[in-house]
C-alpha cells in the first residue's frame, strides 16, 4: 500500500509538473507571438547619392538592423561617419558588397580601422559578388593593412544563402551592371499561424496547457476521446518580413521575382526618364522603371536610391515618374532616414 501510495502521488506530480510545463509553454508561445509584432527590422540609409557624393548625400550604404544583428549592405566613403551621425553602432555582424564600384566599398578601410581602434576581437565577414574576392582582400590589406580582428572575405553567387541565422536568411541573387554584382535579400522565416483561441473553446479544448501543444503542432485528446488536430484551431503559417536591395543595376526578372511581396524594395533609381537612354548605357535604372519593377512583384514600399548628383538636390520628379508606375508607397529617403518595416498583417 505504501508502494502504491508512492506510485500515485509519484505520478500526480509527474502530471501537475507537466501541465505546468505545458502552460509555460504556452505562455512562452504567446509571449513569441507577442514579441514577433515588435521585432525590430529596421534600415538606416547611410548613403543614397549615385557616384558622386553631394553636400547633403554620401555615397551607396545602408543598415539593416535585424532584432540587434547588424547588417552593413555597401561601405561607400564616409560610412563610419554617417554611422556615427546615426547612431547604428559598430557592433556589425556581416558586410554585404554588391559590386567594386568605388562608391560602394571605398569605406571599407577606413571602417575597418576604426573597428580596430574600438577593440573589436570578433571576426566579421564580408561577402562579395563571384570572381572579386581576390581584388577585394589585396585592396584592403595594401590600403588598410591588416586589422587586429579576423576579416573573411568570402564569394557569394546568385541563387546562395550567404547568411543563415535562426529566424531570417540573407538571399544572393543575380543583377545586370556594368560589373561584376549581385543583390542580396534578407527574408525572415515563417510565423506560426494565428491561434483560434474561440473556435478551440468551441470544439471543448480546456484553457491552459492543451492550447500551447496545439499551437506547437501536436494534436490534443480531450476528456471525451475526441482527437483536435492543430489545423482544427490554427491557421496557416504567415510569411515573415522581405527587404530586398539591388545595389546598381538594370531592371531584372530576377530582382521582380526575389521581390515578390516584398515589404520594402530598395532600389537603383540612378536617373529620370530623361535620362533613359544613359541608364541603359551605364547599367542603371529609371525611378519610372523602378517603380515598374516594384508594381510587377507586389511590394508594400519602394526606395529610391542612387539617385544622381545631376539633379542637385531635388528628387520630387524621382517619387512622381515611380509613382506613375506603382501605386504603393514610395519614398525617396534622405541620408540618415530610417524605416522600420512593420509585418504586413
């Protein structure tokens, strides 16, 4: 009797142990739900002008910041500064090149360097087009020698991953310049679908521990020995966020299929249309064509950058001759503007 009296309270609180850890689970589940609606996923534009820097813009670079991972997407001359200006911080963990061009890494020593004096010890990579790592790593150990803290210079190709993190990835994929370039795309992972709270009352599932295993993906068997699948009460998964960056390039299929329902396009818009005929020349893209390209893959919003010093400083006509051709949103961000990219529902 006693052995039976061990057994029972033995199993009572196997029981009671698991629903607590059931219903923290649970909570746990909610509390992700919860934080996935404040996540940051935050873009810093550090440089939009084209070639040529002007008194109020620098040259190509931009930063993403992804819930605290720091992504550096081109290093034009005077990143650090506009980092600085900024507020973003050093603490970087990856630096995306999308092509050679000058106005895309020629911060890049510098950067390095002031990374050395801020004692940075953690390695960085620094991913850059097929074919250009060897141009690349000479030009920054001759220019900058080399840093106190491990630099890996490392070729992605169109169709690769060149990061994978737990919750989001960064996607290669293919542009048409005048160079050897890529794009890059930082794509977050699928969320849970939406739990019916209502409907799992309805079928008789109890509050508490039996709502956190079906939201986790496991069926439940309720008192009366009906099984509840979790598709009986969640609903389909929900994308995640989608920034796309093309660096410099034409319009693209690639770029309008990597682009698709994209929350933000960042995108080459180097010239008006009277301009045209110099886009094509040079492998750059029209604000009217930009605006095309972000109408044909469905995305929530469009920036426009690399915008030419030709133009001074008014970009109006930019916003308007995209606008022609898309009717979401578009913007035309000054240096050190920043959108937070929100999910879409």
């Amino acid at each position: 009797m006693v052995l039976s009296s061990q057994t029972d309270t033995v199993g009572t609180t196997g029981r009671a142990l698991e629903a607590v850890v059931l219903r923290r689970r649970f909570e746990a589940s909610i509390h992700a739900s919860r934080r996935y609606r404040r996540m940051t996923l935050r873009v810093t534009f550090l440089g939009t002008s084209g070639a040529v820097p002007t008194p109020q813009r620098s040259t190509s670079a931009l930063l993403i910041n992804r819930d605290g991972d720091r992504l550096l997407f081109d290093c034009g001359e005077g990143t650090q500064r506009q980092m600085m200006q900024t507020g973003t911080g050093f603490a970087l963990d990856g630096c995306f090149v999308t092509h050679l061009h000058g106005d895309h890494v020629y911060g890049l020593p510098g950067l390095l360097d002031t990374l050395s004096f801020n004692d940075r010890d953690r390695p960085l990579q620094v991913y850059t087009p097929p074919g250009t790592k060897g141009p690349l790593t000479e030009w920054l150990h001759g220019i900058g020698g080399v840093p106190d803290f491990p630099v890996t210079v490392t070729e992605v190709t169109p169709g690769e991953t060149a990061l994978k993190a737990d919750e989001y990835r960064v996607i290669v994929f293919g542009v048409d310049h005048d160079a050897t370039a890529v794009g890059y795309a930082l794509v977050e992972n699928d969320r849970k679908g939406r739990f019916d709270r209502e409907r799992a009352e309805e079928l008789g599932v109890p509050v508490g521990p039996k709502f956190a295993q079906l939201h986790e993906g496991t069926p439940v068997e309720l008192e009366d020995g009906r099984i509840i699948e979790p598709a009986d009460v969640v609903g389909p998964p929900r994308p995640g966020r989608r920034v796309v960056y093309t660096g410099d390039t034409r319009p693209t299929p690639q770029t309008t299929t990597v682009a698709a329902d994209a929350d933000l396009l960042i995108h080459d818009a180097t010239f008006r249309d009277d301009h045209a005929d110099r886009a094509a020349r040079t492998g750059h893209t029209t604000a009217r064509e930009a605006g095309e390209i972000a109408a044909a893959a469905g995305a929530r919003c469009l920036a426009l950058v690399h915008l030419s010093s030709r133009y001074g400083d008014t970009y109006g006509p930019h916003r308007q001759q995209a606008g022609a051709a898309f009717d979401g949103r578009v913007i035309v961000p000054e240096d050190g503007d920043t959108v937070d990219v929100s999910f879409p529902e």
